[in-house]
C-alpha cells in the first residue's frame, strides 16, 4: 500500500474524530436522561472490521478503549451474519462490558456489501433493574442483584426494530420512558456517524479512507514503542489494595502488578491478584486491561490521539476468576474502583523509573451513589445517579486539580447542576464546597475533594452507594501525603448517621428533611510537604484550602495575625516536625511479610514494640513505609519483640518497590 501524503492523512485523521465528535452532539442533545444529556456519562467511538478502535475524541477512556472487546464479543456472536441496517445492543460485563448499567450499541456500516467501520455508543442508564434503584449496590452478592445482563443482540435487524427484545428489555428496568429515550439517541449518533463515513468515502474513496486509518494505527504504535524503548527494561512491581467488610471488619484485597519492559514491548501481569468474591470489587477482564492502556497513554504518549495503535506493543496478563478477570455470577458493578485501582498500581510501579512524568494517586472511586423512589410530584418513579468528584495527585509541576475527573474519564461533568436536580428530581441540594485538608500534603499538595449535601424533600427514597477508598486513600508520591478517604452520611434530626460498611450500602431507607452528605476523596501529594514554598502554604490557607492547624502540622508554617509568616519560627517547626518521624533502619529479610486472611493476603510491618509505642502506634494499625523516590507501601502493623529497635525488616520485593537496600534509613508514618 502506497503511503498516503502527511496533510492527506491528517485531514482524514480529523475527518474522522469530527465524525465521533457529531456523533456526541447527538447524543448530548436528544438523550433523556440527566446523567447523559448534563453529566456526559456517555461515549462515541469508530471501529474497524477488526475491532480496534481507530478514531474517538473527548470521550470517557474508561468507556471507548474497553469497547473493542464488545465489538470482539458482537461479532463472535454474529460473524458473517451481519447485514446493513442491523444495530447490536449488549451490556454484558463477561462479554466485553463494563458495567451493566453501561449499555452499548454497535451499528455496523456497510460499502458494496463490504462491512468496513462500526459506529459505538456506550451511555450509561441510569437504571437496568437490580436489587435497588440505580442498580448500582454495595450490597450485591451476585450480578443477578445488579440488573438486567443482555448479551450481544441483534436490537435491530435490517433495519426494524425488534419490539419484543426492547419490551422485554424496558420492562426490567426503572423509568422506562428515559431508557428507550437514551437508546433512540444512541441510535441517532450511529446513523449520524453512517451518514458522515458514506460523505468521507465518496469525497476521498473508499481505499483511501482504509489506507488512512491503517497508517493512523500503525504510526501511534510506532510512538508508543519509542516511548516504552526509552525506559530501562526491568520488571517494577506494586501493589495495593480493595475495600471489602465481611462482618463489618475491613477484608482487604491485594491488586498487585509487576511490569516487564523488553524493548520497546511491556508487560502487565496481575498474577497473584486476590480471587473474585461475591461482593461488588470485582470487574472485568476489558475493564483491567484498558485501565492499564489508559494509565500508560496518559503517562507516555498524551499528546496524540487516541487509537488502538497505541496499545499494541502492551500484553495484559490477568487470571481468570480473580478480581481483575470475573467470571459469573459474581457482581461486576464496580469497574470504576477497579480501573482507578490499576491506574494506581501502574503509576506506583512507573514511579520507580520516571517519577517526573507521573502524579500522586487519584481519588480511587468512581462514586456511585443512587437515590431512588416515587416523585410526589407527578406520581412515577425516579432515579438520581450522583458522584461527586474528587481530587487528582499532585505532580512534579504544579498541584493536583481539585474536584475535577480523572484521566480515566474524558470531559465527564463533575458537578451536576443544582437547578437540573431540583427541576427534575425531589431533592434539594444544600451546598457543594470544596473539602479543606482533603488533598494529600505535599511539596505539591493533592487536589481538593468535593462535599455536596443533598436534602431529600419528598416523603420517601433509598440511597445505596457503590464506592472504594473509604478506609485505604488516594496516596502520595516522593514523600507526598495521602488525601482524604472517601464518605458518606445522613444528617437526621440534627444528628449523623453512619454507615457500618463506608462505601458499600444498599437500599438505605431515607425520609424527609433527611440531608446526604456526599464526600469524595482527596488526591495524593507529590513531594515532601515540609519543603513546599511557604508563600504557597500561605495562599493555600489564605483561600480556605487548607486550615490553620494542616498549616502548622503537615506543612510546619507558623504565621501570625494577618497571615504575616514567622520566617524563623517556620524554619525551627519544620526541623522539629522533621525529627518526629520514625525512621528506622531497613534490615534484609526473606521472611513472607504478608498475612494471609480468609479471601485476602495483605502486607504487614514487623517493629520493636518500643519503636511502635514511640510512633502512637497500635497493633493492626495500617502504616505507610515511604522512601523519597518511590510511591509508599501499604502494611499492616505487627509488634513483635523479635525485631531489633530501631529496624523494620523488608522482604526482596519490598526493598525493589521502594529502592531501598539493607541498611538504608525508612520512614514509617500512620495512614
């Protein structure tokens, strides 16, 4: 194939995106649901007769890069048996999907018989039936509980639709009105996307527009492996954990990753990765793999587009029937904690070799809270799907941004309009604020999360809640500070009601006047707090960031009246706040320094009883072992006499993760 000229194919690369990029006007404009038409929980892609996705635009990451394996599972389903004017509807996280609630349609483009693009639509519902409204539970046993699961079907067939699938369809989910209004718009942007390819290829001809996206494909691989190239090979391993509360107590569950580079191929094994359990941390095999390619895409490569190129050099190994690769029935709701959990682990491990390119952790959950019922209004039913973002890691440059999506999530709404909610829905939103002290202290502080208070003024709802990183936070980088864990509460009669399991209920009853405190976490630090400037300290308390007492504590500056800083007070604090660590010396040991628990393995921490005492430190209490040029270990502490004072003994894998070496100085702080 002659190489088309550089403008040619950059037009055509253009034509393309401006196609997808019609395709959301669609959407944005004609779908019923607020989640949809104000949020933007929604997203647009073009795919080739392979499955890869050759063209997106602002669109969620987490939605478009797992969609290959939709489109891989529809036409496994189909093969030849596709034929113009047939659209595909499927939801089915073991067949490529996410979460039930991300419902895709695939319409299948033909030119003389010959089927060469496949126009996608990934829109979040607002509800697909399941245990309570929203679908979304912290409660879900099994996926049964989670709604409706439609296989890859043909929705439409020669172009009429198939009445007793959608009736079917619609009569198993919550506010069906709204459903069949957001399919109608996804259908809309598929025929708008034919519309635009038939005008592209009888411009440019058909051959042309093929060669084009091949040479898109291949020249975003070729970035790519130079970019991986550029690393030193090596394996980097990480680790971190899953949130689960069998009986009330935190279970948590290990995510590891070890990254091989050879070249410029790489590697992301999750072999050792905890086995799937009937609880909603579990997600798929699409979900796990993409979050590794969206992580690598953002760190590496994020000035060009997005396309399936750029992830051809990178191999995902993830065992079946664990956390990270679920097999039924098991609950799969929670893709968003696991995708945000493997960007995590990816940037611990890329933290070991390219620190300045990465951030501190984001804020670790998608958020899902739901509150459902009947309107008073009008007598039907409602579902609000509310998430209140949070804050992203701080980096080598600047601050985390505050209450602001992640790179998992494209141009996704992350405040969603007072006046839209209190228009269509029984509520009444009291405040949304910005959580001072929620981002992770740093040389370059986390982003801010985001407290919203929602009052219900109807008589009646449930609220359910689907989260992760309520007890483990979003943590820190180089010495940077965790941020806050995320939350939520009920404020009834002047009192507040927690929840015995944070981040996982379901079908909580509400009632009126009850007002729903949404928390969402803060973003890690970046940087040892004590040496960020003390005019940014100063500003940061100036604007409500941060309080008097984080001020003095986490960033050792002592001001007085009228902000006026004390220059010699701060720099005597800082040395002083500096002596209090606890730094202990690394001792070599090939002990296994995990505890093994009925479904979990977690690291723990040995000290000397007396080195515990000294740090305020309790037996199970989860600590933090940080090293100036590394992403932290998580590790649960174990007193034990054995263990010199003055010594923490670290495993092989412990002492890679943090670039230590027998003898090196430790510094172990509380979570």
């Amino acid at each position: 194939m002659t190489p088309l000229d550089p403008i040619t194919l950059e037009i055509l690369t253009e034509v393309l995106i401006s196609i997808v990029r019609e395709m959301r006007a669609t959407v944005f404009r004609t779908a019923r649901s607020v989640a949809i038409y104000e949020a933007k929980d929604f997203s647009c892609g073009l795919f080739d007769h392979t499955s890869e996705v050759v063209a997106q635009s602002e669109d969620i990451g987490a939605h478009v890069v797992p969609l290959p394996w939709s489109v891989r599972s529809a036409m496994a389903e189909f093969g030849s048996d596709l034929a113009p004017g047939d659209v595909i509807l499927l939801n089915d996280p073991y067949r490529g999907g996410t979460h039930l609630n991300d419902v895709t349609l695939i319409y299948p483009v033909f030119e003389d018989g010959r089927l060469i693009l496949f126009p996608a639509v990934r829109e979040h519902w607002a509800d697909v039936g399941g245990m309570v409204p929203g679908s979304l539970s912290g409660e879900a046993t099994e996926i049964y509980q989670e709604g409706m699961r439609i296989p890859p079907i043909k929705i439409v067939e020669r172009g009429t639709l198939n009445r007793a699938a959608m009736a079917l369809i619609l009569s198993n989910m919550r506010v069906p009105d709204e459903r069949e209004g957001d399919f109608h718009a996804g259908l809309a942007a598929c025929k708008t996307a034919e519309r635009r390819i038939r005008e592209s290829v009888a411009r440019y001809g058909l051959p042309t527009l093929l060669a084009a996206i091949r040479q898109n494909l291949d020249r975003s691989e070729a970035r790519m492996r130079a970019q991986i190239a550029a690393l030193p090979d090596g394996e980097y391993y990480y680790e971190d954990y899953l949130e689960t509360f069998p009986g009330g107590r935190l279970e948590p569950l290990l995510l590891p990753l070890r990254l091989t580079i050879r070249g410029a191929d790489l590697v992301a094994d999750f072999t050792g990765a905890s086995p799937q359990v009937p609880v909603p941390v579990n997600s798929t095999l699409a979900v796990s793999a993409a979050s590794v390619f969206i992580a690598l895409k953002s760190i590496l490569d994020p000035a060009a587009p997005l396309n399936q190129g750029s992830f051809r050099p990178i191999s995902v190994i993830a065992p079946e029937g664990t956390i990270v690769n679920v097999t039924a029935p098991a609950p799969a709701g929670s893709h968003g904690e696991i995708r945000k959990r493997v960007i995590a682990v990816t940037v611990g491990a890329l933290a070991q070799i390219v620190p300045g390119l990465v951030a501190g952790d984001l804020f670790r959950t998608s958020f899902h809270n739901l509150v459902g019922g009947v309107h008073p209004r009008t007598g039907k039913q409602f579902v609000h799907y509310e998430w209140a973002s949070g804050g992203n890691g701080a980096f080598a440059e600047d601050d985390g941004p505050s209450a602001m999506a992640s790179i998992d999530w494209g141009d996704l709404n992350t405040v969603q309009p007072t006046e839209v909610l209190e228009t269509r829905f029984p509520l009444r939103v009291e405040w949304s604020a910005l959580a001072p002290d929620s981002g992770g202290a740093g040389r370059q502080r986390g982003g801010l999360s985001m407290q919203r208070g929602i009052r219900l003024v109807g008589p009646e709802a449930t609220y359910s809640v689907l989260a992760d990183g309520a007890v483990l936070p979003a943590f820190g980088i180089l010495g940077g500070g965790s941020g806050i864990p995320v939350g939520s509460h009920v404020i009834r009669d002047g009192g507040e009601l927690r929840f015995p399991t944070p981040g996982k209920v379901g079908g909580f009853r509400l009632v009126k006047d009850d007002v729903l405190v949404l928390q969402s976490a803060g973003g890690g630090g970046y940087g040892d707090p004590l040496e960020r400037p003390v005019e940014r300290v100063v500003g940061d308390l100036r604007d409500g960031y941060i309080s008097p007492a984080a001020c003095r504590e986490r960033y050792g500056v002592v001001v007085r009246d009228g902000l006026e800083v004390d220059s010699a007070a701060t720099a005597s604090l800082r040395r002083e706040l500096a002596a209090r660590r606890l730094w202990l010396t690394v001792t070599a040991t090939d002990d296994t320094l995990y505890l093994r628990g009925a479904v979990s393995r977690r690291r723990i921490c040995r000290l000397n009883p007396d080195d515990a005492q000294r740090a305020g430190l309790a037996d199970g209490a989860i600590v933090e072992l940080v090293a100036a040029r590394a992403a932290p270990l998580r590790a649960w502490l174990v007193a034990d006499a054995d263990v010199a004072a003055g010594r923490v003994p670290l495993d092989p894998l412990g002492r890679r993760v943090l670039g230590v070496a027998a003898g090196a100085p430790l510094h172990i702080r509380p979570l």
